[in-house]
C-alpha cells in the first residue's frame, strides 16, 4: 500500500485523543454504506450535514467525532466570546483559543472575511487530518458543502448550484497530485447563510478546507451588479487576490467563469437527484418536481 508521508506532515494529528475516545464511549455511529469502493456515512450534527467518506470504517467514526469534539470547543468558546460568531470582519485571536478557532480566524484574516465563514471548512480540515492518523488512505470529509479530502486514488467531486444550468452537470476530478485539497461554495441561491453577493455557486479551490471556505465567501460577495458577466468578473478577480488560492470557479445564471489552476474540470452525465443520491442526500423539498421532470 501507497503511504502518505507528505500528508502526514502537512497535516499532523494534534487533536486530543483521550477525549475523543471518551466521547466515542458516549455515541454509536450508524453503519457506513460500502458504494463504489469506499465506506460512505451522511450523519446530521446539529446544524451540520457531514459526508464522510473513507476506505477505513472507523476512519469515519473519528472523523464525526473530531467534529463534534471541535464543535464543542467552539461552543464552549463562543459563550466567552460571542463576536467570533458574529462579527463580519476577520478578529485578532488570542493563542489559547481552541484550534478550530485558530484555523478560522487565519483563514478569515486571508479573505477578509468574519471567522464564521470559515468554521465549516476548518471542521472538515480537522476531521480529516484526524482519519488520516487512523490509517487511512482515502480521507474525505464533506461539511454542508465545503470539502476537505486526501486521498491516494482519485476521487471526483460534483457542483451543486441550485437551479443553474450548470448545476450537477459539472464537477472535478481529482488526481492524485491534487491532494491534499479543500473545495468549498459559497452561494446566494441555494445556501440559507448570509451572502452579500448574487452568485449561484462560486468554489474556490485551496491546500486547505478553511482557507477555501472563507475565500468561496469572499467571492460570492463579490459577484453583484445587473451586468451578469461583469459580477462574474468581479468574483474572479476577488479570487486572484487571495493569497493561497489555488482557482475558483464563478456560476451566475448561464454564466460560467474560471480562474487558476483547478482539478481537471469535467461534465457530468447526471440530474440533480443523481447528483444527491451519491453523496447520500434527498434532493431539497423544492427541486423534488423539477428533477422530476427533466430526462
């Protein structure tokens, strides 16, 4: 078997193994389904929907638990510091903060952007760097969209924007010089968090999940205005002026736009209920009757 070194140094096990183990005594897992070569788990945890995906089952349970032992970090520090949660700009952090909050706020400090934009990804980032340290080869965590993944086979990842023509017709493959990778959208049509902008999907591609969740924010933001291929334009160039951003890519409406270096984009032969259905989701309540409807 192909080992990880690089990944093991660039993302090294630091979370704390003993009370994981002790909240692991305390929650039973449902059982992954074995599709396509892979052990795959969609759990809700409270406001997030989680994909995890692994070669190594119980690579799957740490990754949910390292989520929800970052999760009640954050929870414990928000009741101290509840700006970090609401604030619209990146905050100065203190060293003692927990580590999902450190990687969120570096992130949020890269894009200009309030540190709860990038929680999400630091989520999956933290979740991944822990089922890796369990052995695994294949790691990938999907939090509400945004994607943190390493992997030593290629993997190939959908995009999701809403009503757009696009949408679930496009997707990334990704080979193996592509890991480790964070993949995150920000959107104003199908996402419920606050966006500024008028993107239907703007995904932006990084070396880490955190980094390109706040970044996938900061783009949306960007793409306003009447002038539909100008907005998407302007979320480009929001993107190349982001320090560490690999590419993005903007869909407003008809309009698809590409900037930097991504995974090799390719076309999906897929409806928006096929395109769930393999991340283990049903179809949102209101695209039920127009996936119906299409061939």
């Amino acid at each position: 078997m192909r080992t990880m070194p690089h990944l093991r140094q660039r993302m090294p096990c630091q979370s704390d193994k003993i009370a994981l183990k002790e909240l692991n005594s305390r929650m039973a897992h449902p059982t992954p389904v074995y599709d396509r070569g892979l052990f795959r788990l969609r759990w809700r945890i409270e406001q997030s929907n989680v994909l995890a995906i692994s070669n190594v089952p119980r690579a799957i349970g740490l990754g949910i638990e390292s989520i929800l032992y970052h999760r009640k970090q954050l929870e414990s520090y928000i009741r101290r510091k509840p700006a970090f949660a609401l604030s619209l700009d990146p905050l100065p952090i203190e060293e003692s903060a927990p580590e999902v909050v450190k990687l969120a706020s570096l992130a949020a400090e890269a894009a200009q952007v309030g540190p709860w934009a990038a929680i999400p990804g630091a989520l999956a980032e933290l979740a991944v760097r822990d089922m890796i340290s369990e052995g695994a080869s294949v790691s990938l965590i999907e939090n509400g969209g945004e994607i943190a993944a390493a992997s030593i086979q290629p993997l190939t990842v959908g995009v999701y924007a809403g009503e757009a023509s696009a949408s679930g017709r496009i997707g990334f493959y990704l080979a193996l010089d592509d890991f480790p990778i964070g993949i995150a959208t920000s959107s104003a049509t199908v996402s419920h968090a606050l966006n500024f902008g008028e993107a239907d999907a703007a995904v932006v591609v990084s070396d880490t999940a955190s980094l390109a969740d706040a970044a996938a924010k900061a783009v949306c933001n960007s793409v306003v205005g009447e002038d539909v291929e100008a907005s998407v334009q302007s979320g480009l160039e929001r993107a190349e002026s982001i320090r560490g951003v690999r590419g993005a890519l903007v869909i407003r409406r008809n309009y698809v736009g590409t900037v930097g270096r991504f995974p090799r984009l390719i076309r999906l032969n897929s409806t928006r209920e096929e395109l769930f259905r393999a991340s283990l989701q049903e179809l949102p309540p209101q695209e039920t009757a127009l996936a119906q409807s299409e061939p």
